[in-house]
C-alpha cells in the first residue's frame, strides 16, 4: 500500500515537473522592454541600447528601449514599479533611482526594495571634474584657490538636485571647507553645454562624456572622481592623487518588478552577464569609459542596499529634501 502511493506522487511529482518544464522554457513569450528614465544619447541610454542590442540572442526576443525621462529617473521608474511582474516590462536603474532618491524625495511613488527585484548590475561610471577654459585654471589645486578666492561665486552644474553629480561636488565642497553655487540642469548634456558656452564654471559628470567635451579644448579636465585612474583620461589625475579623498560616480543595472519570478530573472541575468562579454559591446563601453561589471540578482540586491547606505550620510548633512 505504502509502495503504491509512493509510486503515485512520483508519478504525480514527474507529471507536474513536466508539465511546468515548457511555461519556465517559454520565458520570454514576447519581447522585453527596458524602460530607461533618461533621456536619449545619455550614458545610462548608449551603455544600456548595447547591452540591449545583445541580450537578443540569449533570450530569442526583442529587447526594446523606452525612453522615459524625468525627476532623475523617478517617473520611469515608477511606471516599471506598476508593471506586471513576468520579467518582459525592466528598468534600467542606478545610484539616483534606487539609492539616492528614497533618501531625498519626501513622497516617492515607489519603494525601492519592496516594489523591485533585482536582475543585474552591468556597469560603473566613474565621474570627472571639467572646467571651463575661462576660469584660467590648470589643475585642482589652482581650481579649489579659485573657490577659496570667490567662496560661493563659482557656479557648477548637475544633472539634478540629489543626482551623482550634485552630491560628488558637494563631497568635495565638504572635504576641502569650500563653498560654490549649484545649478542644476536637467541632464548631463544642457549641464556641460553650459560649462562649455561659460554660462556655468565647472561639472562633475561621467568620464566619457567629460572626454568628448574635451577634445575641442574649450573645457579643462582636472580630476576623475575614481580609486585609479581612467583608462580613457591616463593623464587625468584621481582627487585622492590631488589631495582631496573623494571618490564619486554612478552605476547602472536591470532589476524587474517585484515578484517576477526567479526563472525569469535569472534568465535576463544569464542574459546580461553573455551581452557583456560581446566585444562590441565591450568597445562601447570601453569609448564611454563605463566599467563593465555583472553580477547575480542575490549580490546585487545587496550592492544596492550598500550604496544606499553609502550616500545616506551626505544627504542628511546637506539637508536634502525634495516634495
């Protein structure tokens, strides 16, 4: 008796087992849409368009970008927050959407952990220090006597209240005792097109994108805002070989809505660890001076709660709060 009913739930055991086998296989039924909520021609919108483009072939379906720009990446984040949760609706986070934000907007319309599951983190974008040819600066020291000579006179951009680029300055404000007056912009490209014009002294943004703007000379690169030195600007010293023991910068990764199933996560993880070993994809980010760098859904997760942590301090000293 004993013997029959085991043999029964096996039966009944293998059956379910086979018939689970083609929905898990099935993943993804129709392409996937990765919501970016940047603009286009961003670093976050070329790095992600590339890994995307990649992702293709692993999954058999389409990958799909939205654009979705707005409150440094509140908006688009919240419509992936509401989406169903079966792995073909992303977002294309990073340090402001899921770090940064939760730390700064009083009303968030989503939750950074119980609204997400994370998938991958695929890059790290170190930051430089550019300045406009017109303040007559050549190197950090010569900029920082310059804000100590005009305290609160020099002008920098950002791409936002609370964004990477505004708290990197403002921990090198904090670090030297020095003061400047931000202006924040709506991206990273209106931001150094008025460093460039003059309008605005200086910005921190990404390395990349400070050495496209750097090659006409109308703007100066002072530091990188790294642990060593940018591969892409060798002559471009780090803030700590300048004296001052900041390192800033940004990240980028995929997470899903929450309770998307791990099947289907660890899928577009597997996914995005093969796109990254693609050397044109490798190319891109080695022009945009992004750091390839991936990892499992379980240790991402943990690498956001860190980072979290990482900018909960400067946010509280600077008093940032945004309705």
């Amino acid at each position: 008796m004993n013997t029959n009913i085991d043999r029964r739930a096996l039966l009944a055991l293998t059956g379910t087992t086979a018939l689970a086998a083609p929905a898990l296989a099935a993943f993804p039924e129709r392409p996937v849409r990765i919501v970016v909520p940047w603009p286009p021609g961003a670093l976050a919108d070329v790095v992600m368009r590339s890994i995307a483009q990649s992702m293709q072939g692993p999954l058999g379906q389409p990958v799909v970008i939205e654009n979705r720009p707005g409150a440094t990446g509140a908006l688009g984040t919240e419509v992936v927050a509401r989406s169903a949760p079966d792995g073909h609706t992303l977002i294309l986070g990073n340090a402001e959407t899921h770090a940064i934000n939760p730390l700064v907007y009083r009303r968030l319309a989503y939750n950074p952990v119980t609204d997400f599951q994370p998938v991958s983190l695929f890059a790290r974008a170190p930051f430089a220090l550019a300045v406009n040819q017109g303040m007559g600066v050549n190197d950090l020291a010569g900029f920082l006597a310059k804000l100590r000579a005009q305290p609160g006179r020099v002008s920098y951009a950002s791409w936002g209240v609370g964004s990477t680029s505004h708290l990197t300055m403002e921990l090198l404000l904090k670090a030297t005792g020095l003061e400047a007056l931000h202006a924040p912009f709506t991206g990273q490209a209106p931001g150094i097109t008025a460093v460039i014009g003059g309008q605005v002294d200086c910005m921190f943004l990404t390395a990349g994108g400070a050495e496209a703007a750097s090659r006409d000379g109308r703007v100066k690169l002072l530091a990188v805002s790294a642990a060593e030195r940018v591969a892409l600007l060798p002559d471009v010293p780090t803030l700590r070989e300048a004296g001052v023991p900041v390192e800033g910068g940004n990240w980028f990764g995929v997470l899903a809505p929450a309770r998307t199933p791990m099947e289907a996560t660890n899928k577009l993880a597997e996914a995005i660890a093969a796109a990254a070993r693609v050397p044109v994809v490798m190319e891109v980010f080695r022009a945009q001076a992004a750091v390839l760098s991936t990892n499992t859904p379980e240790a991402f997760g943990r690498f956001i709660a860190e980072d979290r942590a990482r900018w909960e301090e400067p946010v509280r000293a600077l008093d940032i709060k945004i309705d």
